[in-house]
C-alpha cells in the first residue's frame, strides 16, 4: 500500500474520525448517563460529561439490581449470560470439529447425504424452529436451566463446515505420515488435527461466544424464574413501560456491564483470531 | 534388514483404471533400489502399496519373508520420506523424530539417545528444539530423513525426496543420502523421475512406464543395453537419438545381414557420435545441417536436421522430433550454425530396436 501523502492524507485522517466517533458516540452517552443521578436524566437534563455517581450505580447494578421491575441483581445475570455463552461457545466447537473430522477422514456408508442433511440446517435457524424446540425442551424438563439454555442452540452446521474446509487443507502426507508413526485415528486427531486446528479454534470460540452472549428470544421464552435471567433478557425487562420510573443509569450500567466480557474475550484472543481467519502457513 | 520382493503386484482403482499391471521387483537386503519414470507411470503408487498406503489389488509384497499385503503401515517397520517432508508443523524437530517412537511405547531415556545420535549425523543438534517452519528446506528434508533413521526399520521408503530442493542443495543431499544409506546398510526403495538421481543412486534400477516395468537391472547396464526405446530415451540426458532404419541411407551402411535387417529403429546415443568425414566400417554415417548450438563449458552440445524424407518414429516423453539429432562433443570447439558436417559412430555403439520399440536387437 502506497502511504497517501499532504492533503489526502489529512481527509482520509477526518473520514476515519468521523467513523469513530458515529460508533464512539452512543457508547460514550452510556458509560456518561451510567454515572448520573436518575431523576435528571427523567427530566432530560442529562449533562453530556460524567456525572459523580459512578460507584453508587455500579454497586446498585452488580448487587442490588434495580429496585422496580427485577430484583435480580446483574452480577447473577451475568453469570447465567457467562455460563451459556461458553456452554454454547464449547459446545459448538467440540460437537463440530468431531462431526467434521468423521465426515473428512472416514468413508462410510451416507457420508455425503450425512454432510448435505449438516448443510441443510443452515437455513434453519433457532428463529424458525422454535415451537418444536420449545416443545422438544419443554418435554425434556429442562426450562429454567443452563442445559436448556444452550443444548438447543449447539448444533452448528457453520463450525462444521469451517473445521471441515480447513481439514482439507491439511496436506494428506500429514495423515499418512501419522499412520507409518503408529499414530491410530484419535491419535492423530488429538496429536496433530487438534493443535494444528487451534486458531481456527480461538477464531471460532470468539464468534461464538458473541453470538451465545447477545442470545435474546431463546432465553426469554425458556426461562421463567429471575435468578436464570441473561443480561440481554434483563436489560429489556428493566425498562418499564407503566406506572414506575426507568432507572436509567442503572440500564445504562448493565448495558455497559453487558459490553464488558464480548470486548475481553476479543481482546485476549485478537491475536489467534487474525491468525486463525488469515493463516495459510501449515 | 531384509529383502522386498514384489510378485505380480496389481493396483486396480474403483473407477477400473489399472495404475499397476503386474509388477515384479526383487530388492535385496542392503540394496539401494530406484523406480524411475514419467509422471503417472505409477511409481510412487507402487512405493506407496510397499508402504501401506495404498491397498494391493492383486499379488504380493514380501518385505523379509513376509507377506504384507494385509499389514498396517504402522506395523511394517518400514520408514517413509515424503516429497513435502510431511513434518507435524506445531511439533519440535525432537519431537517430529521421537513421535514415531514415543507412539510404540519407547522409554524416553532410549528415545533421547536414539533421536540425538540421528540429530548428530545428520548435523541438526542444534536446532532440536526449533519448530520446522523456522527451518530451511535442507533442514526440513534432513528432519524428515532422521524421523525415518530414530526408528531403524527394515526398509526406507522415499517419495522423490528431493524435488522440493535448489539444484545445488539436491546433488549434495543427494550423495548425503547415498553415504547414509550406505552406513546405516537399510535396503531402500527410492521414487525419482529424474535419470541423473536415479542413475547415481541406484543398486538396482527399476524403468517404469504405463504401469509396468521397462526394465530391470544395474543403471550402467541399462545404459549400455536399454531394452526398449522407451528406457533408451528416458535414460541419458540428452536423449538417445532414435532413426528408422528405413531409409535407404541408413539400410544401405546396417547391411542386410541377419538381425540387422528386422531392425526397425536405431538409437545412437548423443556422445558416440563423432564429427569427421569418414565412414567407419560397419558403423553409421550421417549429413547433417547444424541448426542450434548449445555450449555448457566441458561439452558442446550440436542439434543437426537429416534431410527431410525422414520418417518419423514413435516419439517418447524426452524424445527428439523426427529427423533431428543431438551430437555431443567435448570441449567448446563446434561447427558453425548453418554449416553441413557428416557424422558418424561405430558398430558397437548402435543399438537397434525392433519396429514397435519394445524389443532390443542385438546386432
């Protein structure tokens, strides 16, 4: 890439600014109204700089929660968010990089009806089966629990895929060089398919994760009782729409409490993620 | 230690394409054994039947005076080299070499001996612990040549080995390999379609072409006696020259006498031509119109037509167009391009083929 030079360079710098700020904005009007006291916020005197409640909100937040509509407070919700998203996360992986292993190393009888029926699922996403998944959870017994919450979201027909494109990058030499080594099928899986997989791994878990974080009618059609409740499902029930008062800073903080992990997770694991979406080195 | 022997070994794919129509080969103990060929002429899938890889269709595979055809590769105790090296990419170089061993449940003090002797033959102590992509492709090959030598088999397997390697790099490992081979005594079966490694190489060397095999036996005789066109022109760089006999020019100086005259091809290899304006007795004499020269310093290589009523002859990968020949001459000095010269080789040196190629003629 050519480096821009004088006046060009300058706009491009504005262009990019103006992008930032666009996505900064409403972010920043969190973290600020997160710090104010509520009844200014209602009177729509919001101040655009941070007020000082900062630690009194929070420690209503993460503790207490809201003192309206759920009393549950967000450091539960953001466990019970925790635990799916990683349930879901490793969940995914795991089932994935097994069914796509057996459907690249193995012939058998209906591999590739077997691979087309995985592929299929892709058009079907939880939006579109939700009664009978409902109803096949709700017989199982398992409404208000974390298997409940992530088994019927584990199946992934696109980390299979995933794990099956990269396995057939993988020189075949690898695998026959195995076989004279005395390396058996799990040998060779655990011993070289599994640590040569790891980017692709922490790319996926990363997506993943995301994806199993910001579920929102999932959880809140299956759990009932408020000490199940995610983040996401919580958030929106705090938002009264009757007779009380929305405390504003109070969302705002769980809103920004919500952001935290998804940015941790994608700052811990940046470097295997670009790895894993750019490598071509084996 | 021990002996390959192959029996009428077949490979018929699903789709009915017979890669191997009945090949039989016998390695002895401590023999350094190359199949050459072209491309696709199913070489490296006979060395991969030897190795497990591939199942037998018909025949046997005798490695020391056992039947394998039904064996695990694992379970052979043979050791393979292949082209891309193969090497477990996440892995040490140590544990490249001691993976083969740890999975037979060697104990790691005799691991650790075994793997840094090989290491010390083959010059990488240092670089043990480094991980193969922060090595050269020398090194790599040379990782991939100790991972075969810690486990000591019975018999090596290379799978051109040393294609993937610079010019320079491929002549030198290619005598390393030679000089392991021949300390370590490990009867070696050896994949190359290059002549020059497989005549240097080779106790016994295998021609192969379309599945089966052109010939057999030590690589000078090959040389001295090809059985068929097709090895005459694979084996020798340049090519052998190859003429039909029809003409009257050339029936007039064979003679009708004997084999001579069932003769319908005749080779004569680049460097036993001579340029001079005599006609040796019995041998052959040819007018040629010098059309390119080629000098590389010790030799002088001289591309000539015939006159153009030359009919053309069955051409094999490597061969010459019809009524072309190569003249091999030493030194620098060469005729002028354009100019007409005659020459000529001596009885002894031609070779005569019969008409389709297939059968020597010994004159």
């Amino acid at each position: 890439m050519v480096e821009e030079e004088g006046f060009r360079r300058y706009v491009a710098h504005v262009i990019l600014w103006i992008g930032i700020a666009i996505v900064a904005f409403p972010v920043y009007i969190a973290i600020v109204a997160s710090t104010q006291d509520n009844a200014l916020i209602a009177n729509g005197q919001m101040s655009l700089l941070p007020g000082g409640h900062f630690f009194e909100v929070y420690y209503q937040t993460i503790f207490v929660g809201t003192s309206g509509s759920t009393r549950e407070p967000v450091a539960n919700m953001m466990l019970n968010s925790l635990i799916m998203a990683i349930l879901i996360a490793v969940g995914k992986i795991a089932i994935s990089i097994i069914s796509a292993y057996g459907i690249v190393y193995f012939r058998f009888p209906f591999r590739m009806p077997i691979f087309w029926i995985i592929f299929i699922t892709l058009m079907l996403p939880v939006e579109v089966r939700i009664y009978p998944t409902y109803k096949i959870v709700a017989d199982l017994h398992m409404l208000d629990s974390y298997a409940g919450l992530s088994l019927p979201l584990i199946a992934s027909a696109t980390a299979t895929l995933l794990f099956r494109q990269f396995f057939m990058t993988v020189p075949d030499e690898l695998l026959e060089a195995s076989r004279i080594d005395g390396a058996g099928p799990l040998r060779f899986f655990w011993d070289t398919l599994l640590p040569l997989s790891r980017t692709n791994m922490a790319a996926l878990f990363v997506i993943l994760f995301i994806l199993g974080w910001n579920q929102y009618l999932w959880p809140l059609l299956i759990t009932t009782r408020d000490d199940m409740q995610t983040i996401q499902v919580g958030i929106r029930k705090m938002i009264t729409t009757s007779d009380a008062l929305t405390e504003w800073p109070v969302v705002m903080a769980t809103a920004v409490l919500a952001m935290l992990p998804p940015v941790f997770v994608v700052v811990v694991m940046q470097k295997l993620f670009v790895r894993g979406l750019v490598e071509t080195e084996k | 230690m021990a002996n390959v022997t192959l029996r009428n070994v077949r490979k018929t794919y699903p789709g009915g394409f017979e890669a191997i129509k009945g090949v039989d080969v016998d390695v002895g103990d401590g023999q350094f054994c190359v199949l050459v060929g072209p491309s696709g002429c199913g070489k490296s899938t006979l060395l991969r039947m030897v190795a497990g890889l591939e199942t037998v269709s018909g025949g046997e595979i005798d490695i020391g005076g056992r039947v394998v055809n039904q064996v695990e590769p694992a379970d052979r105790d043979i050791a393979m080299v292949f082209q891309n090296y193969a090497l477990y990419p996440h892995m040490s170089v140590y544990n490249n070499m001691a993976y083969g061993l740890r999975n037979r449940g060697m104990a790691e003090a005799e691991i650790k001996t075994r793997v840094e002797e090989a290491a010390r033959v083959l010059e990488l102590a240092p670089m043990l612990e480094r991980k193969p992509r922060q090595l050269s492709g020398g090194q790599r090959q040379r990782v991939a040549m100790g991972r075969a030598i810690v486990r000591q088999p019975k018999v090596f397997l290379f799978d051109e080995p040393l294609s993937n390697l610079d010019a320079k790099l491929r002549i030198a490992m290619r005598v390393e390999i030679r000089k392991l081979q021949r300390r370590l005594n490990t009867t070696s079966i050896y994949v190359t379609h290059d002549q020059l490694e497989a005549m240097t190489l080779a106790d016994i060397l295998v021609v192969m072409n379309g599945g089966q095999v052109e010939q057999v036996g030590n690589p000078l005789a090959i040389y001295e006696k090809p059985a068929t066109t097709f090895v005459a022109s694979f084996i020798g760089a340049p090519p052998m020259n190859l003429m039909s006999t029809r003409p009257d020019e050339i029936k007039t100086q064979l003679g009708a006498d004997g084999r001579a005259a069932e003769a319908g091809i005749l080779g004569i290899r680049p460097e036993d031509f001579v340029i001079t304006d005599q006609t040796p007795a019995g041998g052959v004499a040819l007018a040629l119109t010098v059309e390119a020269i080629e000098r590389v310093g010790a030799e002088t290589f001289v591309y000539g037509s015939r006159r153009q009523d030359e009919q053309p002859v069955a051409a094999t990968p490597g061969e010459l167009p019809p009524g072309e020949v190569i003249v091999r001459i030493p030194g620098a000095e060469a005729p002028a391009i354009g100019q007409k010269i005659r020459i000529a080789a001596v009885r002894e040196k031609l070779h005569l083929f019969s008409g389709d190629g297939r059968k020597r003629i010994e004159a």
